[in-house]
C-alpha cells in the first residue's frame, strides 16, 4: 500500500469529532500507553482510534474497502 495514494474526505462532523479528540489528546495518550514498532507502523495507534471514534459518531462507513 502506498501511502501517498490516500486522499482524506471531510465529511459531516468528522472535523469537530477529530478536534475535540485531539484536545482531549487520545492519540497521545494511546500511543503512550501501547507499545508497537514505529518503523513497521503506516498510522500510529492513537491516529486509528481517533478514526474509529469519529466513524462510529457520524455514520459508521467502511474505512477501508478491498479492491
């Protein structure tokens, strides 16, 4: 997978969700408590959560789909 072909979509209230995740600090506080291999990694874990979180608030849409 390369990561430069990723486009993010706005959609909804994702940008609000994703702000008051980011003040609450989750992916902070996630990546600090998880341990994982930076070098393997594409999306820290905290990044993943705060995208789930904010799926699962707005419309629960597939984040990712197999071609």
């Amino acid at each position: 997978m390369n990561i430069k072909n990723i486009k993010p979509v706005i959609d909804a209230a994702i940008p609000l969700i994703l702000k008051y995740c980011r003040k609450l600090k989750i992916a902070e506080y996630i990546n600090d408590k998880i341990n994982f291999d930076k070098e393997r990694r594409l999306v820290l874990p905290g990044t993943a959560i705060e995208a789930i979180i904010a799926n699962v608030l707005v419309d629960r849409h597939p984040l990712s789909r197999k071609d």
